[in-house]
C-alpha cells in the first residue's frame, strides 16, 4: 500500500464515521440533498452532452483530467455512503488524477466534484449556445449552494476541501 493510498483510507475512514454518527433526522436531510446533488451535476452534464464533449476530450486525450488531481471532497464522499452508491478504487499508480480510470473517470458524471463537473474547456463552451453557456453557469452557482447545505450538516469546517 502506497503513501496516498494510506491516506485516501484514513479519509475514508473519518468521514464515514462521521456519517456514522449522524442522526437518522440528519441521516435522511443528507440523503435527500444527496440525491438532488447527483441530479444537479447529471442535468450539466447534459448541457456537454449534447456537444458531444466526450468527442472533444478523447481528441485531446482528457488534459484537464490528466492535470487534474485531488478534487475529491468529503461532501462528494457522503453523497455515495448516503445514496449508498459503491466507492471507487482510487489509481494513484498512473501518474496522474487517480480518479481517472481507463479510458474515463472512475465516478459516474453525477457524483463527480465539483471542479471536474463544472469545467468546460474553450472547445467544449464554445459548441455551446450562449443561453446554454449562461444557464451552465447559473447552475454552477447552484451546485456550490448544494455543497454548502451538505457541509452545514456537520460542525463548522469539518467537511470543506479536498479528501487528501
């Protein structure tokens, strides 16, 4: 087992037994906000879809994605353990973003993190109408306040940043 690897399962660990401990009135909140949460991020990808984003990231070999590291927040954790969707293995083996599978992200579009489901490289944002452009954003403005109403549930900055 490697350094991060070690890490990534103390991480783990803490924040899965701070959900743990939650309350089932706190338990259920959480889930419902998980749920829109995976719903939110599920309708930008849709905005990209329709672009054909995926085409324009596989010509460039993904180098967002490949740049890209540790954007993995405790909030992204706790909406898997409260939709109860299976974790990922992380990849700290390939030299780059360890959430970066062969060929795609290891986290289906809807649990991704924020960062890597609120990027739009110029090649994607410009295939895009100007009002599709604006409501992406509008909804990135929302996304965060999700983020926000997940991390209120906990004491004060438990839950902000990165998992490693």
């Amino acid at each position: 087992m490697t350094g991060w690897d070690h890490e990534w399962q103390g991480a783990v660990g803490k924040v899965t037994a701070a959900f743990g401990r939650l309350p089932d009135a706190v338990r259920l909140e959480l889930a419902a906000s998980a749920r829109a949460m995976v719903a939110h991020k599920q309708a930008m990808q849709q905005l990209v879809t329709r672009v054909d984003a995926a085409a324009h990231c596989a010509g460039c070999g993904g180098a967002c994605c490949a740049k890209g590291k540790y954007h993995f927040s405790a909030a992204d954790l706790l909406v898997y353990l409260a939709t109860g969707q299976p974790l990922f293995t992380p990849r700290f083996d390939n030299g780059l973003c360890p959430f970066l599978g062969e060929p795609e992200c290891l986290m289906p579009p809807g649990y991704r993190p924020f960062n890597c489901i609120t990027f739009n490289c110029d090649l994607i944002e410009d295939q895009m109408p100007r009002d599709e452009v604006a409501r992406f954003y509008r909804m990135e403005q929302e996304l965060a306040a999700r983020y926000a109403e997940i991390r209120a549930l906990f004491p004060a900055r438990s839950m902000d940043g990165s998992l490693l």
